[in-house]
C-alpha cells in the first residue's frame, strides 16, 4: 500500500473523552475570575498542583471548580484539551 492509498482511505472515528472543565469554567466564571484563572496559567512559575490548591481553598468559588484536578490544568494550559488553547 501506498502513501496515497493510506492518505484517500477514510479515517478512523475519533473517540471523544468528556469536555474540559477547565474550559467550562472559564466560559462560566465572572470575567476578572477567569482572566485570573488563564494569568495563574500561563504562569511558568505556578505549579499546577499550587494552582488546585488555590482555587479549591477559595469559598466564593463554585463547588465543581473547586474540584478541578490539578491534572486537568495541566492539560488545559498544555494545549491537550479541545480548546487547544495553548498558555505554556
């Protein structure tokens, strides 16, 4: 087989994991909240786990994004998610 086989043969279904989280809350969180979530992580010098730890501590924080995983941040800020939104 060839590469222009292999390039007109159809693709493989893409398996689709649950949405981000971090994208949801982004897109729900009060504007300066947000920014303040993407500023924390485009920051080289924040770890991702610090990042958790501080958004899970804050009370005025909705309950579900006091429970993202540091995880996910990563992932998100990576670029690894659907946004690919790129911020380190």
């Amino acid at each position: 087989m060839t590469i222009a086989d292999l390039a007109s043969s159809t693709p493989a279904p893409v398996s689709k994991g649950p949405d981000c989280t971090v994208c949801q809350a982004l897109a729900e969180l009060p504007e300066a909240d947000a920014q303040g979530l993407r500023l924390m992580l485009s920051d080289k010098r924040r770890r991702f786990s610090e990042i958790a730890e501080l958004v899970a501590a804050d009370p005025d924080t909705p309950t579900w994004v006091r429970n993202i995983a540091h995880g996910t941040y990563r992932r998100h800020a990576r670029g690894q998610c659907s946004a690919r939104e790129v911020l380190r």
